[in-house]
C-alpha cells in the first residue's frame, strides 16, 4: 500500500494500525486541565527523560507514520516547533499522545523539547518552567492536536 497523502500528525492515531495504547492517566490529567483543576506548566523538557507510553507504539516503522515523523522533522528544522504534552511519572516525563513529534524530536535529538507539563514539574533538569498557564490558554494553543483523548 502507497502512502504519499498528505496527513496532519494530529490525525494519524485515527488510522487503525497507528493507534497506540490508551492512557488513562494522561486522560484524566488533560480533562483535570481542561477544567483547571490540574495545574498546566510550560517548560523546557530534557529529550532524555521524555518517553512514551506505550513502548510498543512504533510509527516510525510504518510507511505512513515515518513520512508523518519527517513532515513534523522538517518543520522543526524550520523553525516552527511543536510543543509536546507530557506529564511526570518519577523521574520520567511521559508522552502519550504526542508520539509523532516524539519521534521527529529523537531523530533530530535536540537536549530540549518544549513541553506543556500537566501538573508542576519537580525535576531539576527541567528548564525555563513557565507558569501555572491558565486552562484557557492552554487550550488556545493545543486545541484539536490531541489525537485520542
């Protein structure tokens, strides 16, 4: 099968072989965002703590999720970044709807990643920690590029 389309990197979770494992964690945070019970910060993530929920989610195997990974790549090379939503567990900031600039922030295997962080970071390599953002805000910048929540 040839996949030369076009697709937003907010679509592909709807395609039936690049959906990963659903969070439930990372739902209930965003939905405790949303309505401003959970605190949103915005901070600059090193990539090396940064992982992704489901481990087994590979789009950078498939056709379609690789060209998507380059599209993000290739944008980030250009100057117009995407931010990633993470949320701490431990020492780990997790990922789990954001594979997509994941992988593209891998290849290109920046130290940083810009991150809205669903509830006050507590790490000492976080940097430039912004906030608490006000819900609203938060929803202005990311609205509609959460996947599967």
């Amino acid at each position: 099968m040839s996949y030369r389309a076009k697709v937003k990197a907010s679509d592909i979770h709807s395609l039936p072989d690049l959906t990963p494992k659903h969070d439930d964690r990372f739902s209930a945070l965003f939905k405790g965002a949303v309505s401003g019970e959970v605190p949103i910060y915005f901070a600059a993530v090193p990539l090396a703590i940064c992982v992704p929920f489901d481990f087994d989610y590979r789009p950078d195997l498939h056709p379609l999720g690789g060209q998507v990974i380059t599209q993000v790549f290739d944008a980030w090379s250009n100057g117009q970044f995407q931010s990633l939503i993470v949320y701490q567990r431990g020492k780990w900031f997790v990922v789990s709807d954001d594979y997509i600039p994941l992988f593209a922030a891998l290849r290109g295997q920046p130290d940083y990643v810009p991150c809205w962080v669903l509830g006050k970071p507590d790490s000492d390599l976080v940097r430039d920690v912004q906030g608490p953002i006000l819900s609203k805000d938060f929803l202005d910048k990311v609205c509609c590029s959460v996947s599967h929540f």
